[in-house]
C-alpha cells in the first residue's frame, strides 16, 4: 500500500489548523461566560477585577477538559467541510483512497495529543486549578476548605476568633466514627498570623469539639519544650466536615491520583471518586478518538460540494450530545456505586467507539 507522506502531513497540518481555531473559539466563550459567573457569585463583595480574571484563567483548563472529546470532534468536521468545499474529497476518492486512508493522518494526531493531555497537560491543568480554588474563598466570603492532601499526609485548617490552627498527620485511620491520626503536628497562630506554639503528638483522636492527644511536645517561642502524656485542644472540625472537604480529583495530576487514592483507603475513607477520576483520564483517549471518528461518519459520505453540511453537522451534534448523556449517566450510576467504576467510566467509550467503527466499515465496505 502506497504512504502518500505528503498527503498525511497535509491532512494532518489541515486537521491541527481546525483543533486551533476550534479551541480558541470554544476557549474563549468559555472563559467569558466563566467571568460573567465569577462575577456573578463575587455579587456586592469587593473582588478585583483582576482577581476574577486569574480566576477565570486558572479555571479555563479544566472547564476545556469537560469539553476536550467534543472540541476534537468539531475540528474533524471543520476539517472535512472545507475539503468538501474545494472538492478535496472527491480527489481523494477518484485517486483510490479508502476511507481509512485519509482519516489515518486525523487518528494518529488524535492519539498522539490524547495522550499527551492525560500524561502532560493534565499535570499542569491539575496546578491550575488548585490555585483556582485557592482564589475561591474570596467569592465565599474567606470560606477555607479545612482540608488538604499530599504524599507526606494530610493538612487540617481551621480559622477560629482566636486565630488560625493547622494540623498535619501523616497517617489516618477512618473507624467507624472515629478519626485517629498519627504523627501529628499542631501550629497555633494568633489573628494577626504571628506563630504562638507548636504541638508533635505521636497519635490523635478527633473527639466531640476536641482533638485527643497522647505522647505530647509543646513548644513556645522563649519557652522550653514541655512533655504531657495527653493533651486536649478544642476544635469545630468534625468527621462529615473533613470528608466533605477532600481535596477535588480535578486538583490531583494524572501521575499523583494512584497515591492519593491508596492514602485515602488505607484511612478508611472512600476514594470513588477519586478512582473514577482516574479511571475518566485513561479513558479519555479512546472517547475522543470515538467521537472524532463519529464526526468522521457524518463527514466522509459528503464527498460532493452539494452535501446538505447543515443537516450532517446537525446529525453529528445530537450524536455527540447522545455519548454526553451517556457518559454522564453512567458516570453518575459508578459515583453512587450503583456499576463497577470501570463499567461506569469505560463503557460509554467503547460503545461509541464501536457504533463509530461500524458505520465507517459500512460506508466503506458496504
């Protein structure tokens, strides 16, 4: 079989020219309406205009990840319309070529930067998004989420009249109703944000309105370390507020997720979502090259100048819309435990990738 170089680079260049425009269109409405929400829920607060637009900005990654698979099917059909329009397609046909042949160039550039957001750009979309919701709280009022998780452990914040408390472990374990910790270090710091103390425990266990601890360490600035067997420190933090306030699976890269998830189960809390995050990243590739090559289906038959491009662009959006529903449901059935996360996440892939194969052999072959 002849390799036509020229002629996959060219569908390719032809193809990355329609994913640009297409991702600086969609890009940019996202990142107005974004603004046009953030300023919305800053309502009578005084934020900086230069605030929500960081905001804004740091958010448009992620707000572009939701939307990836359907950004790459719009390029494929802006790519074939314009073949069409200057008759490229039916060249392509009268030389010989099958279907495969010309839509190889648009595969392989689909797999290749497929895989390069799940392994490259999801790391720094991931960054990005941690320092949006760290800006957030300035829309909620100074609201802070009291939790925060690394590979040392986890970080519990709590801002209190007098002054802010941060509390590190580097182990938990979830049972029942009970949260103990170990290696456990507690920094007080007045309202002004002026250290106090600091408190090393061996191990802690978060009771009603208090933080038990045993094996204890004070130190003060100007003071000498003080020894206790336990110690009592009141909090507001409960079990349901740390739980809810998890770290979200969209502020954890690609490569950090599996960590993430092993600490939480090895603490007794669940990581589904976290899990079926990670299962979405792995299945992120062969969605959107399902959904290119369903693009594909509406575009390839339109090989005449004369094709009705609105009615095919109208089949190929409710086809897309279908795969969202879809997809979402399922995803919605795996986060309530209702299928297996793997079900949950990876059917809606395959089916529409097999739907996509099908009607492509069948206009081919058929």
């Amino acid at each position: 079989m002849r390799t036509f170089p020229t002629l996959t680079v060219y569908i390719a260049r032809n193809y990355l020219g329609a994913l640009a425009w297409v991702l600086l269109v969609v890009g940019g409405l996202l990142f107005l309406f974004d603004s046009i929400e953030l300023i919305r829920r800053a309502g009578s607060r005084e934020v900086r205009m230069e605030t929500i637009l960081a905001m804004a900005l740091f958010h448009l990654p992620t707000l572009l990840q939701s939307t990836l698979s359907f950004v790459f099917m719009a390029a494929g059909l802006l790519c074939f319309w314009r073949f069409s329009r200057s008759s490229e397609l039916v060249v392509f046909r009268g030389i010989g070529l099958s279907a495969w042949r010309f839509l190889a160039p648009v595969i392989g550039t689909v797999a290749v930067l497929s895989v390069l957001n799940v392994t490259v750009f999801n790391p720094v979309t991931a960054a990005l998004y941690k320092r949006y919701e760290r800006l957030e709280p300035v829309l909620e009022g100074g609201r802070v989420a009291p939790m925060a998780v690394s590979s040392g452990g986890f970080w519990l914040r709590e801002v209190t009249p007098d002054g802010t408390v941060v509390t590190h472990a580097r182990g938990a374990r979830q049972e029942g109703r009970v949260l103990s910790l170990n290696d456990v270090t507690v920094f007080r710091f007045d309202p002004a944000g002026k250290f106090l103390e600091r408190t090393d425990a061996q191990t802690a266990v978060l009771g009603h309105d208090e933080l038990l601890l045993s094996n204890v360490i004070e130190t003060r600035p100007g003071f000498a370390p003080e020894r206790y067997e336990n110690r009592s420190l009141p909090t507001d933090l409960t079990l349901p507020k740390i739980r809810e306030s998890f770290s979200s699976p969209e502020t954890i890269s690609f490569w950090g997720l599996l960590s993430v998830i092993r600490f939480f189960e090895a603490a007794g809390f669940s990581a589904n979502d976290h899990r079926l995050y990670f299962h979405s990243l792995l299945a992120s590739p062969v969605l959107t090259l399902a959904m290119v090559l369903l693009g594909a289906v509406f575009s390839i038959g339109a090989a005449q100048r004369s094709a009705n491009w609105l009615l095919r662009l109208s089949g190929a959006t409710a086809v897309g819309f279908g795969v969202y529903v879809l997809e979402r449901v399922t995803l919605a059935l795996g986060r309530s435990e209702t299928l297996p996360i793997a079900l949950a996440v990876w059917a809606p892939a395959f089916i529409a990738l097999f739907i996509a194969l099908f009607f492509i052999f069948h206009i081919e072959d058929g």
